[in-house]
C-alpha cells in the first residue's frame, strides 16, 4: 500500500464495427499519433492479410504478422508476446473476435465436448483460457487497439417476435468494459457510439462525429505522459513477471533465475 501517483499508464483501445465500417483505417490512424516513427506500430492480423491492404495509409511501414486459425486465446497470448519482444509500442489486433468465435477460438473450445457426444460443454476451460489470454493483454507494456467486429444481435425469446437489439461487438460480453476506451465506429469511420470512455479521454474523442486520427492517438499520449516517468526496464520486466505468474511458480522463478 503506497500513496496514490499517476504513473505505468497505457491504454487499451477497443473499436468495434461492421464490415467496411472503418474500423482498421481509424485504428492505424489513432496508432501513428501514439508513435515517433511508424516502424514502432504492429498489426496482428487475423483477418487472412487484409491488414497489408493498410500499409500505404501511413508515412512509412509498420511491423505485421499474421495469425491462422487456430485462434485460441493461448496463439493470441503468443502473438502478443512476440510484437512485444520485437520492441512494438502500440500494437492493433485485427481482429480479436476471433479468439471467441474463430475457428478454435472459445466458443470451439467450449463445445468439443459437445460434438465428441458428451451431454455438456465446457465453458468453464473455454473462460478459464479467455481469461489468461486477458491476462497478457492488460498486463504487456505495450499500448494496444483492438479492433473488434459487430453485427446487429436478435433476441428471440418470443420466436415469433424477435426483437432487434441493435448493432453490438461480437466478443466476451465483458471484454469491452476492460478497455481504458472503447466504442463502435461507423459511416467509414466518421461517427463513433462510446461504450466505455472515461472522463478523462473524453476531449480527445470529441462527440462521436468526427473522424478519429492521428491527434487522437497524440491526445491519448498526453494523457498518458502526464504521469510519473518509470524507468522502463523496470515496466518491461514487472509486464514480463505479470504475464508469466499465470504459468505457475516455477515461471516466475525462471525469471528472477536470469536476473544481473
């Protein structure tokens, strides 16, 4: 127990949308702003390369690595892993719907045991992983932009009168809530409904029709580097800990094993 400092702050970022919505073009914009130099920017791309359909929108290449299905939380932890390893400081994760409902994703997970006949599934492993996968997202050291897809959700408790619930991110019904910020994009990125922005961010994007660019994502920064500097070895390694204390003991030992 300390006093209260603002320090170690990062932001994670959620975008959601439907397809053509304007979510990775505003996610890479926001991204240039939070960097000096775009090589600093990394994409997980999990939507079969159309994440190398971006790479003229910025003023220089940004790092990009593609990710195949299986999509299960542990592949994502390892992708976010590596971006971090190869010195990313804002990473874009297009798309992180998949790790719930891509091939091997969650809700395959949960089911399996389902279609190798047994009578229940198991949602119980399938959140246990969501969650260690969550794990590694909040704890890494880098800032990260989820982009997440959406469709309009139907409630069909009367069959014969379904009822439109509107336009909603397809992902774990939490997940957007664990952002710093996070809303749904549309009109090709020019009008944005907040879910989740804190007060403290709300001048950085604006009242939701304007497009979001790179003076948000610099506006993000300010906000962020208002707080007390941390050496930054110290924040990689207390992440790198973090990360690992999911594995277990003998994880954290291995680290502290190969400290100077």
């Amino acid at each position: 127990i300390k006093p209260s400092v603002r320090g170690g702050s990062k932001a994670i970022i959620g975008i959601a949308g439907i397809s053509g919505s304007g979510k990775t073009y505003t996610a890479l914009k926001i991204a240039r702003g939070m960097v000096s130099d775009p090589s600093k920017i990394g994409f997980l791309d999990t939507e079969n390369k159309r994440g190398s359909l971006y790479s003229d929108i910025l003023d220089g290449s940004f790092l990009i690595g593609d990710l195949y299905p299986p999509f299960s939380p542990k592949r994502y932890s390892e992708a976010i892993k590596e971006f971090q390893a190869a010195g990313v400081e804002v990473l874009v994760i297009d798309s992180v719907t998949h790790e719930w409902e891509g091939e091997g994703g969650c809700d395959d997970i949960a089911n399996l045991p389902l279609q190798q006949g047994k009578r229940m599934a198991n949602w119980i492993g399938a959140k246990r992983e969501h969650k260690a996968f969550m794990n590694t997202l909040l704890q890494c050291n880098m800032n990260v932009i989820c982009c997440i897809r959406a469709r309009e959700k139907m409630d069909f408790k009367d069959p014969n009168k379904p009822v439109s619930l509107g336009i909603q991110p397809v992902c774990e019904k939490n997940f957007m809530f664990e952002m710093t910020a996070s809303f749904l994009v549309e009109d090709e990125g020019k009008k944005q409904i907040f879910l989740n922005v804190p007060s403290f961010l709300k001048s950085v994007f604006g009242d939701g029709t304007v497009y979001l660019n790179e003076e948000s994502g610099k506006g993000i920064m300010r906000w962020i580097n208002a707080g007390e500097k941390e050496d930054a070895d110290i924040s990689r390694l207390q992440s790198e800990v973090l990360t690992a204390c999911e594995h277990g003991t003998a994880a954290v030992v291995a680290i502290w094993n190969k400290l100077t």
